[in-house]
C-alpha cells in the first residue's frame, strides 16, 4: 500500500526537478514595430556616417560595378515572410561590411550605426524563426539571394563595403516595410 502512494509522488517530485532543470524556453515574438518610424538620431547617425563616407571614397580610386540593389522591384511587392527574409539578408550583408576594418576616423563613425543595425538584424532573427521557420523565398526573392551570394564572391570587399553603405537608406526602408507588415505599399 505505501508503494502505491510513494510512486506518484516520486513522479511528481521528479517532475517538477526535471521541469526546473531544464525550463521551455519560451518562444521567441517577433515584434518589429519600433522600426515602423526610424528615431531620428539613428537617421541621422546613419546620414553622418554615409556623408563620411562619400567622402573618403571621393579621395580613393576605386572602381566599382556593383549593382547588388538596383532591383526592378521593391520589398512592397513581396509577401511578409519574404520582406523579413530580404531585410535580414541585407542587415547580414550591411552588418558584416560595416564591421571591416576602417580607418579609426570612419571606424568612429560607424560605430552607432553598426549597434542600431546590429539589433534590427537580432530581432529579425526572431521573427524568421518564430514566424517562417521553413518558409522558401520567392523567385524575386531567391534570385536577389544569388545575386548577393555571386556578388561576394565576386566582388572586393571595398566595393561590397561601398555598396552597403551607399544603399543603406533603402536596407532602413526595407526595413520599415517589413514592420509595417500588410501596411506597406
């Protein structure tokens, strides 16, 4: 008789240490509406940043073709899933050009820019896994993909550099449109 209520009750204990052991993370939400309107200052640091820019790269000679964002089509015309897809691929690519070395008068530059972008791309990251975990690009999209995995192949990285951070308005606005969700036009 004490075997029979001793072994609920060491299920229940070893439940509930193994439960504490090991906590469910909870899932993971997305929400990217602090980037539906873009602050100001980021804007601006971004602006700063992109000024600095061109002009260093007036005093260099380099020659680029990189046309990695002329696009025929823009992130509206794409489907949520795919628009959070785009963004996250260019906050890779921008974040990864932005962290190359640099001279230290553009390293300092760069630096707020990098951190903004930084935690789009974090919390972008979210929203894939937790929204579209398995959700396969369209063709726009997935030829846009190629397109960038050709270009770093391809391409120096001072002109990948260039293009990241001459483009980087239109990554932000691509981003505002995957906040927006069904609210972008």
């Amino acid at each position: 008789m004490l075997c029979l209520g001793f072994a609920p009750l060491l299920a229940l204990v070893l439940g509930a240490t193994l439960g504490a052991a090991f906590p469910q993370q909870a899932p993971k939400s997305c929400s990217l509406s602090k980037y539906q309107f873009l602050v100001p200052h980021e804007l601006k640091a971004v602006k700063k940043m992109k000024d600095h820019f061109e002009d260093i790269m007036l005093l260099s000679d380099r020659k680029c073709n990189t046309m990695l964002f002329h696009r025929k089509w823009n992130a509206a015309e794409l489907s949520v899933p795919d628009r959070v897809m785009l963004v996250e691929a260019e906050l890779d690519f921008a974040t990864a050009m932005l962290g190359l070395p640099a001279d230290p008068r553009f390293a300092e530059t760069r630096q707020r820019p990098l951190a903004f972008l930084t935690q789009a791309r974090e919390d972008l990251r979210g929203c894939v896994a937790t929204e579209a975990p398995s959700h396969q690009p369209s063709g726009k999209l997935r030829h846009w993909l190629q397109k960038l995995q050709m270009a770093k192949k391809t391409e120096t990285d001072g002109c990948l550099e260039a293009s990241a951070i001459l483009h980087l308005f239109q990554v932000l606005n691509d981003l505002r449109c995957a906040a927006l969700r069904e609210q972008c036009t």
